[in-house]
C-alpha cells in the first residue's frame, strides 16, 4: 500500500497513525457487530434500545474515523466498476452490453424453446403417447357430468 | 427468583462482551492519544474516549440494574 507512514522520531516500534485509526475502526466494527446481534437477541424493549443507543454512537464513531482516514488518503475504497472500466476502457462497456443481451437469450432458450425436451418421446403431446389417451377420457367424464 | 425485568442469560453475556470491548476501546484510545503525531487525531481519539467511557457506565448501570432484580 502506498500510504504515508508517520513514525514516531523517538522510537520505530510504535504504531504509525493509520494503523492507531485502523485498529480503532476494526475495533468498532466489531463491537457494531456484538450490538446488532444484541438488539436481535434482546428480550425485553429496553434492553433492545440500549443495544440500539450504543450502536447508533458506534456508527457515529466508525463515520469519525472513516472521514478522518479519508481525509488523509488512508482508506479509499474504489467505486465498484470504475477502477475496471477506466483500466478498460470500450472494449469492456462492450461486453458489458453482451452479458445482458446474453442474459435474454438465456431466459429464451431454457425457458421457452426447450421446454418438454426432457419428456420421452411417448410423452409428447401430438404423439401417440399418454396425452393422446387420456383425452377421450375427460371428454367422457364431461359428457357423463352434463348428463 | 427471575423477575421479570431482569435480563437473560444471553443478553447478560453479550453485555458482559461488551463491556470487555469498550474498557478495551478506552484503553487503547488512550494509548493511542499519547502516541499520536497528528494533533486534530489525538482530540478525535480524546472525544472517541469519552464517548467510550459513558458506553462503559451504560453497560455497567444495565448489568447492575439486573442484578438487582436477582432476589
């Protein structure tokens, strides 16, 4: 990672701030994750608006510490997409365009034109199979409940 | 006798987590405070400390509020 690290001139062994706030947010993060599965574990209303009252300080905590990371280039998380689609450039607006058009085909083909494929050639309706019988069945059974 | 009021074995549990977590918190934002080059950092990781602090007694006044009603 190319962040600016920032020692102490005293001593080597020491953190360096980015890692102070890093350490602080995975910590908050992870008392954010204990609140929440309190809140859903919490019996009684009360004990349920506590968990909820140290969550909400624990997102204003985390937001603190984010913006400050942020601020000084520490913690950049890329836009989902952009990174490859600068990189890329047209070639791969291209093929996004064709993922979804394949998509359609897809649907068309697994859906629509193949259906009853599966069934055996006696089975097909129109053949001479057991949709074939069972037709002049229910006519009977219809004619019998007109009567 | 369980009272009503007083809490469940699982939510005592995830309080008592809690309360480890935020005296954790307060220690190493102390720690951290001293440490620091960046003045604006050590104010945040001050008010970030405080805040932990009344988090702490919070959790603390719940747990005692259900033993309380242990009896």
């Amino acid at each position: 990672m190319d962040h600016p690290k920032q020692f102490s001139p005293t001593s080597r062994n020491r953190l360096s701030d980015r890692d102070m706030l890093l350490d602080l947010m995975i910590t908050e993060k992870h008392l954010s994750r204990l609140y929440d599965q309190g809140v859903l574990e919490s019996t009684s209303s009360m004990t349920s608006n506590t968990f909820e009252r140290l969550q909400a300080d624990t997102h204003d905590n985390v937001r603190t510490i984010f913006t400050a990371m942020q601020q000084r280039g520490w913690y950049n998380p890329e836009r989902a997409g952009r990174a490859e689609r600068l990189s890329k450039g047209k070639q791969k607006q291209s093929t996004e365009f064709f993922d979804t058009t394949a998509d359609s085909k897809y649907a068309v083909s697994s859906g629509t034109r193949r259906f009853g494929r599966r069934l055996s050639r006696e089975q097909r309706p129109g053949k001479s199979g057991i949709f074939n019988n069972q037709k002049p069945e229910t006519d009977f059974e219809d004619r019998q409940y007109r009567n | 006798m369980l009272q009503q009021n007083s809490l469940t074995q699982k939510e005592r549990a995830y309080l008592k987590d809690a309360l480890e977590l935020e005296n954790l918190c307060i220690t190493k934002c102390s720690v951290y405070a001293d440490q620091c080059s960046d003045h604006d950092l050590k104010n945040m990781m001050f008010s970030i400390t405080k805040s932990k602090r009344h988090h702490a007694n919070m959790i603390k006044q719940e747990l005692g509020n259900s033993e309380l009603q242990y009896q």
